[in-house]
C-alpha cells in the first residue's frame, strides 16, 4: 500500500461508508420508485429546458413535463439510439452549462461516440464503484493490477508524452501496476502473469477476454494462487466463454466479479458474491425492452449531465432473474449478455484485441461506425461516413495503431454504405475473412 493510496483510503471512507447505506439495507420497491420518478422529473425537466431535441420532441408529441409514474415515460418516451446521438450531437447537449471534456467510445457496437461531458458527472457515480468492490473485500486503498489498453501512449507529440508520463506517474502513486491488454497472444498472457506476481496486487481489473486468455496461458503455474488476491473482475465485454470465470478462480482462487456499465454511462451494476447483478439504481434507471430470455437494454441516467441520456439504447442484451418486476425499473439482473469483442492475429502471432482498434479510430470524429477486417496477412478498417477520410484524418489512425504494432501502419481503408451483420442482424467488430 502506498501512502498517496492509504490517504486515499482514509478520504475515501466517509463517503464509501455512506453510499453503502443508501443501497443496505434496501428500501421498499415504494421508496425505490418514488425517488426514482422524481429524479426522473428532474431530469426530463432540465432536457426539455435546455436541449433543443428534447425540447422539440416533447412539443411534437404532446409530452408532458412532468411524468405520473415510470411506466408512463416508458409508454410515451422513444428510446434514443446510437444514429439519434450521432446525428443530433449539439441539440441534445445541455446548453445551461459548457461541457468541460468529451467521452469518447467505440463501443461494441463499432459504432463511436463523442458524448460532451461535465467533470462533475463523475462524482455521482464514483462511490458506486468502490461499493461494488467492497462486497469483494476490496477497498480504495488497495493494490490494483490492470490488464487494460494503453490508450494513453497513443497520443502523438509533446501533449501525448506529457499525457502518457503523467499516467504512469498517477498510477505508481496510488499503487496501480498497469499492463497492456492489446497483444493477447499466449506469451504476452505469460508475461503479464509474471508482473502480476512480481507485483502481487489486492485485486485484479482486466478486459474479459484479455482475463480469459490470461487463465488459458497460464493453466498450472500454482503460484499464482499463493499470491492471496482478493478479487477478479472483468469489465468491457462479456466473457468469450460460460467457463472463463471459473477457470480463473481455479488459476488465482480467489471470486471473480463484472463489472457492468460503458465509457457513456459509468458502471451501472455490478455483481455481488451471492450472485447475479445488483443495479445501482439511484443513478440509473434500466429498463428491459422486447421479449423472450435475452431482452434489449435501455437506460435513464437520474442525474445532471451535459449530455442526458433518455432512454438510451446502449447495445447491450440482459438476461432478467425469474419474477423479475419489469415494470418500474429493475434493481437486479441474472446476467449480462452484451457482446465479446474478438481480437485480430497478425502474421507474427500477435492477438490484437479489438479495443486497441477502438482506442486508434474513435479520435476520428468522421467515422459514424467500423469494422475490422482480417484478412489473415493484411487487416483494414471498412467504415461509414458522410465523405471519404481526409489523408491526415487517415494518418492519425495508422500513426495510432503503429503504436500498438508496426504491422497495423499499414492497415487500408475501406469506405462503405453498410457493415457486415450476422444473421441475428447484429454487427461484429471484427470480421475474419
């Protein structure tokens, strides 16, 4: 523990101490839907003032200003999807306040947005976070191994390096061991297992699929198990496989959680040792849309953004618990089925995983969406946009995906009106060829 890391803790506590009392014990589904419905009011209410699309929406379809229950939002309220957030940036951006940043994401969807934001929003959620660690046994102060993209040491430049130095200098204070999660190839997985026992961590943090080669590379090193780490958890995409989390409770025995949320959102859920998700309602209202065992998830977020989401379609398909109430909210999901982003074999070996392409394209703001195409000895990029990308525009990405591996400089470009979709009309990040 590093003392930057137990201040932190120390800090940390309060409020940790507090959010858990929100949530623990639980109140009535009564309680629950009344705090709901009025900060949904409150929501509505500042997107019909301040965001023009909203505000024209609600005018067109004699929406009301104020909603009489959940249900009634769910019944007259359209769900906003990718192509709304794209095409109607600036009329759907709160215009009280000037956004301070921008959340950028590919998705998993291969569909990337730039969603404006304020610093603010993050302080809404970030307790919800540590609160879904805790019922792990993981608190602030611990030591975090991350098995993530370096999307920080893509940038270019002076403003690249500085941002990539002050990374690096951040995570040694807080006592965060940060390893790449872009090549997934075997050896890569061994060498992140060796850095991960030099450096023994409290817990681990980790892309699923990046975690699930990570268990498969390293079948039998017993060692890993006397590390004594608290927890597992994945984060990003679903796990490729029903096994993956028992697999890497047999490498490292100790529980392996998920948590669930997007780069747009913050986490929305998370697992909790007795099983299935909890759903941290008090910012987030989820619904379940459709039919049948997998339904389509759609969510409200209950507090000031720069950019509301209103009913928001994030991509992702859920598997709802038996009995489950669906008609104001839901408060816990059986599991999560969203999609398992792939990875790309380059001619040296190298598993690049998809996020890495991700992270190279969605700088570009040309792009509405893409694709990966591996054609075994060349990859390219098959896009959408209303024009063909400038040289520069095309440029930056190569530049980015050099970064990752040489080979990928040299990845071509492929402008089309349309991407491949499987047969459930869903469309796959990467398409193998």
């Amino acid at each position: 523990m590093t003392v930057v890391g137990k201040l932190r803790g120390t800090l940390y506590r309060r409020p940790l101490d507090a959010a858990t009392l929100l949530y623990d014990p639980p109140p009535s589904d009564a309680e629950r839907i009344a705090f709901q419905l009025e900060q949904l009011n409150e929501v509505w209410a500042r997107a019909i003032a301040n965001c023009s699309y909203f505000g024209e929406l609600a005018r067109k379809r004699g929406l009301p200003q104020r909603f009489g229950s959940i249900e009634e939002f769910a019944d007259v309220v359209p769900p906003t999807q990718r192509e709304d957030v794209q095409r109607h940036m600036g009329a759907m951006t709160d215009s009280s306040r000037t956004p301070n940043m921008v959340r950028m994401t590919g998705g998993s969807t291969s569909k990337p947005v730039r969603i404006p934001a304020w610093k603010s929003e993050s302080d809404a959620t970030r307790w919800e976070v540590w609160l879904g660690r805790t019922w792990y046994g993981v608190r602030p102060e611990s030591r975090l191994f991350l098995l993530w993209g370096h999307s920080h040491l893509l940038g270019t430049g002076w403003t690249g390096w500085l941002r990539a130095r002050r990374r690096e200098l951040s995570d040694r204070l807080l006592g965060y061991r940060r390893h790449s999660a872009y090549d997934v190839s075997a050896a890569a997985m061994r060498r992140a297992a060796d850095a991960l026992a030099e450096f023994r961590p409290d817990y681990v943090v980790g892309y699923s699929v990046a975690l699930d080669l990570l268990a498969r590379a390293n079948e039998g090193r017993g060692h890993l198990r006397e590390l004594n780490v608290k927890a597992i958890f994945g984060t990003a995409e679903a796990f490729p496989d029903a096994t993956s989390a028992a697999r890497l409770q047999g490498l490292f025995g100790c529980p392996v959680g998920m948590e669930y949320g997007a780069v747009e959102t913050g986490v929305m859920a998370h697992t909790h040792p007795a099983g299935g998700y909890r759903v941290f309602w008090r910012h987030h209202l989820l619904e379940a849309a459709g039919s049948g065992p997998r339904r389509r998830l759609l969510v409200t977020s209950l507090f000031p953004r720069a950019f509301p989401l209103i009913r928001y379609e994030i991509g992702d398909e859920v598997v709802l618990p038996e009995a489950a109430d669906e008609s104001a909210g839901l408060t816990t999901l059986a599991s999560v089925a969203g999609r398992c982003n792939d990875y790309v074999e380059l001619s040296d070996g190298t598993l690049v995983h998809s996020e890495a392409f991700s992270h190279a394209v969605r700088p570009c703001s040309a792009i509405r969406s893409f694709q990966v195409i591996d054609r075994g000895s060349a990859v390219s990029i098959r896009f959408t946009s209303n024009q063909g990308l400038t040289s520069e525009e095309q440029s930056g990405i190569t530049t980015r995906l050099a970064r990752v591996h040489p080979q990928l400089g040299s990845a071509q470009f492929e402008r089309s009106e349309s991407l491949e979709q499987t047969v459930a009309g869903k469309t796959r990040m990467i398409v193998h060829i």
